[in-house]
C-alpha cells in the first residue's frame, strides 16, 4: 500500500474527537493507537480488541505520526 493510501485512513473532522486525527469512520485517535503500541499491545490484540479495524489502519497512524520527524535538517 503507498503512503497517500495510508494517510487516507486518516481523518481530521473538528467534529470528531475536538479534530483530533482519527482512523476513518471511527472515533479512535491515532493518539491512542500509538499510546496503546507504546505500552506493549501487539497490532493483533489491537485489532482483536476493536473489530473493523485492519493492519492498515494501524500501519497508517503510525505513518501519520511520523509525518513531523521527516524534516531534513540542514
């Protein structure tokens, strides 16, 4: 899956979450995913735990957290 594929699981509504990214169609912040990878959930217990959700859907939170750090320093 490319990149833009990716990030269009991605959505920023400030109706949704006070505009918080979330994952397309649901109200789970990408916020959240990464806090719930950081303290040690493994993608398929994410995805046993929130049905609907895919691998994509947790590949793209953390293409879109990464996003920021992709600035060249010069």
């Amino acid at each position: 899956m490319i990149e833009q594929e990716l990030l269009n699981r991605i959505s920023l509504d400030p109706k949704v979450m006070v505009g918080k990214p979330t994952i397309k169609g649901t109200r789970l912040t990408v916020e959240y995913i990464l806090n719930l990878l950081a303290h040690g959930a493994t993608v398929a217990e994410i995805l046993e735990e929130y049905e609907g959700l895919v691998e994509a859907d947790i590949r793209a939170c953390l293409l879109f957290a990464s996003r920021p750090l992709d600035v060249k320093m010069v």
